[in-house]
C-alpha cells in the first residue's frame, strides 16, 4: 500500500476543536496531507508512504494513526481519499470543491512504528 | 498491543493535544518545553505551572483547581479528549480509541507489573478496572462486591484475589511476549489497603433495604446512585402524584389537630432518609387523651417504612411502669434493639424510637449502630 486515508469527522468535535482541527493533525502527524472535503471542516488526512508497505504493517500503522488523529470510528481500512479539484454532491448540501490545505511528505512506515508503536522504555 | 498504550502515542498525542488547545484567556495550555503545564481541563491560563506533565505515561497531575482535599488530579488523554475534543453525545464512539489497557481475548484488562512500575501505579490500575466492572465498591475502608443484586463486603485476602483474578489478569513483560502471574493473598490484601486502590473505587455510604431519598429528596433508583453515595437493594418504587393513599390513611386517625397530623407525618418521612440519622436513634411519642385509639398501629406503621414488617413490641405491666426510673431504663435498653415500646394502657403512650435503626443488615451498619447504643448505655 502506498498511502492510508482517514477520514475525519468534525461531527464528533466539541466547536472549540473543530476549529483547531487542522493545526491538531499538523502538530500531532506533520507529514499528514489535509484536504477539506466539506464547508463544515471535514477532511481527509492522507499518510504517503516513501515505500510500498504490505497489508499488515498498513493495517496496524492504520489503526494507530486513526487514533491519533480521531479519526471516523466507523471509516474502512481501504476508503479511498476524494480528488483535489472534485466536486463533492451530497444532498442536502452545497457542492464542495475538494481542495489541499496541507501538503503530505512522504514518510518509511519504519518511521511511524517507531514514534507511535515503538516502546521508548 | 493496543496502539494507545505505547508510550510513543501517548507522548505526541499529548504533546499534540496540548499545544492545539487553550485556556479560557486564550494563551496555549503548553509551551512546548516546559515540565508544566496550564491544567486542559479548568485552566484559566494565569497559572502556567499548575500542572506537572508526564508525557511518557500520557498524563498531566493538576495541582490547581482539580485537586480535592490536598491531592492532585491525575488528568489522561482520556480525560482531555472527552473533556476538550470529543462531542458529548460521541464519546462512546472513541471511548475505545483511548484505551490504554492491554485485553485479553475475552476482553479483560492486563495490568502490567514490572520492578520499574511504581506500586501505587499498579494499586491504581486494578482499582480503576475493578470499578468500571460496576460490581465493586469501597464500603468503608473494605472492597464491597455485588452479588445476586445484594452487597458483600469481601474481606478476606483469599477473596479479594479471587475477585481481582476473576476481572483481569496480572502480567509481567518478558523477551517472547507477556507472562501471566498469581497474585497472592498477601499482594491481594496489600493493594487492597493503598489508597490509590481505594480511591478509584465509587464509595458507598448507605445501603438502603427500601425506598430511599437523596439530600435532594429525589427517591433514589435501584443501584448505585453515585451522586448520592446510596447503593438500593431495594425494587423500584414509582412514586406517585397525589397521595391519595396517605391522606385515606391519616383521615381514619383522629389527630388532634393539623400541627400532630404534620408532626406525624414528619416522623413517617424520618424513616424515608435513614442515611441522615445512621447512627443516631430517632425517637417520637404518640400521645393519646385515651386508649385504644390507634397509638400502636400509627408507631407500627413508622417502623414498617424502615423494616418493611410489623417488628415486636414491649409491653410493660402497670407494675413495671410504675418503677418509674428503672421502667425508663429498660425500655431505652430494649429500644437499642430495635422495638417498638407500648406502655401500659394507663400510660396512653407509644414510642417508636430505635424502631428506626432496624433491619441493619450490612455488618457496617450494625456495627455502628452497636458502637453508638454502647456508647449511649
């Protein structure tokens, strides 16, 4: 796999916290890419892998990350992330152009156990 | 390994979490470097020292406005995030992410113990595992257990073992993985007694056989009502709009006038908030201008509310009350065990004292009760 998509809710946040959302992921996983997916601050936050990682390590770095970034409880392993320039249509709402307000750096999955996963004692 | 309970986490989660949020002035909770920290959960901002961050363990200790009788709050992401993240009606949803206990297959916690782990920490995990079972309390100074809906203080060491061994399991890190250990008796009993232990468990201050009301004077629900401290034995009881039933009863009894109506009913509401007395012995007299007018059954009708029963009752000959002195003394001494005393006709007298300290039926109780009539002899 070469990149893990989360899918973030603002839904879930208190309003003090959605606001502060995007500075929440950039302090607490830099290399996230962020891309609005909704006027109400919904994003998807895309971890780029420098190197293609196999189902179980993606899984497990996966299961780590959501939780760190709080990610939707009820989001796939596999979704897939909406198109920078896309139009998103959900009814209801107003069409939302998919924009990237943060641009991903690529990172080993080495990397990621060590700092989230890795027991420094 | 569950991904939150790795030192790595906790750590940028904490860091992360700290330097987004901000106190009620608007200044940041953390400045980055700083071993302190503005308290994330009542921090207005002035006092950027308040809290000492562990950020290895996940968690800030609050010596400021979280702290109660002395000691500090220890605050964990958990804490924060449903605090300051997590929308009220949500947490249930990512209560799970932050889940820093290790599970078993069947769900139950690992609580590791390593020569590097402070004891009280350890104290700490089992009694706040043990109290999100739900089944286990603080009853005094004694771990309380409910079973078969009732409460049961366990203490012998043996038990308290078994009933930390039936809810989680106790481990120990080794090179191939975790290593599953016994405690003893003896451990049992130690971590039993440490406050850390203690303190995580929801006290009980009263265990109520009836219905039972708050200070609030809202009827407590079977259960543990934390607010109030009660623990119900009892069925649920629906309390009614109207008294209607109160009124039939009290209209076939000819008080004298309204003031005695309200003073009776007062006593009958005595026997409703028996936490407030415990220990004490409530006595009331029914007076009467003549007998067999109902003295009897009004008193009785007192002690059902706290026994649930007809309870027995002291009669005394005109030639006992007419001791005078010594007649006093025996019937405190017989009230002390919970009787109802009805004086000799001529006396035209009923009490229902310690009526109301009956059916004690935890040791706790009882032994208090019996602390406080030796203390009264």
């Amino acid at each position: 796999m070469r990149a893990l998509v989360f899918d973030v809710d603002v839904q879930f946040f208190c309003p003090e916290f959605r606001t502060s959302l995007s500075d929440y992921l950039a302090l607490a996983m830099p290399e996230l890419e962020q891309r609005p997916t909704s006027a109400a601050g919904n994003l998807h936050a895309i971890l780029h892998f420098s190197a293609p990682v196999k189902y179980e390590p993606a899984k497990a770095i996966w299961e780590a990350v959501r939780r760190l970034v709080f990610a939707d409880p009820n989001a796939n392993f596999l979704a897939k992330a909406r198109v920078v320039g896309s139009l998103k249509n959900k009814a209801g709402a107003a069409a939302f152009r998919v924009v990237q307000i943060r641009r991903g750096k690529p990172i080993a999955a080495k990397r990621i156990i060590h700092r989230l996963t890795g027991d420094s004692t | 390994m569950t991904p939150a309970a790795t030192t790595g986490f906790k750590r940028t989660m904490l860091q992360a979490l700290l330097q987004t949020l901000r106190a009620r002035n608007g200044d940041p909770l953390w400045d980055g470097s700083s071993p302190h920290c503005v308290c994330p959960l009542h921090g207005t901002g002035n006092n950027h020292a308040q809290c000492s961050l562990d950020l290895d363990r996940g968690v800030c200790t609050c010596w400021g406005d979280c702290a109660s009788d002395g000691k500090p709050r220890r605050i964990t992401l958990a804490d924060i995030a449903k605090d300051r993240v997590i929308a009220a009606g949500s947490w249930s949803k990512f209560a799970p992410y932050l889940d820093t206990i290790q599970r078993t297959k069947d769900g139950r916690p690992i609580i590791i113990r390593s020569a590097r782990r402070p004891v009280a920490e350890v104290a700490h995990d089992i009694g706040a595992q043990l109290a999100k079972t739900g089944a286990h309390y603080r009853l005094g100074r004694q771990l309380a257990e409910i079973r078969n809906g009732n409460v049961q203080i366990l203490d012998k060491a043996s038990e308290i073992a078994g009933a930390i061994h039936t809810n989680l399991e106790i481990a120990v890190r080794r090179r191939f993985g975790l290593q599953f250990r016994t405690l003893t008796s003896h451990d049992a009993l130690v971590f039993s007694c440490m406050a850390p232990f203690r303190e995580e468990l929801p006290a009980i201050e009263f265990i109520a056989h009836g219905p039972a009301f708050d200070r609030d004077v809202q009827l407590v629900s079977p259960g543990y009502n934390a607010r109030s401290k009660i623990f119900s034995v009892s069925e649920s009881v629906e309390p009614r709009a109207r008294a209607t039933h109160l009124t039939k009863f009290l209209d076939e009894v000819s008080f004298r006038d309204q003031a005695s109506r309200a003073n009776y009913v007062a006593l009958l509401l005595t026997g409703l908030f028996p936490q407030h007395w415990l220990g004490a012995r409530p006595m009331g007299w029914i007076d009467a201008n003549q007998s067999v007018v109902g003295k009897t059954m009004l008193a009785q009708c007192c002690a059902a509310i706290v026994s649930g029963g007809d309870v027995g009752t002291i009669r005394f000959s005109p030639e006992e009350a007419a001791l005078g002195g010594d007649h006093g003394k025996k019937t405190s001494t017989r009230l002390a065990r919970g009787l109802l005393a009805s004086l000799p006709p001529g006396s035209k007298r009923a009490s229902v004292a310690s009526a109301m300290a009956l059916r004690a039926k935890n040791s706790s109780l009882q032994h208090r009760i019996s602390r406080a009539n030796s203390s009264s002899t």
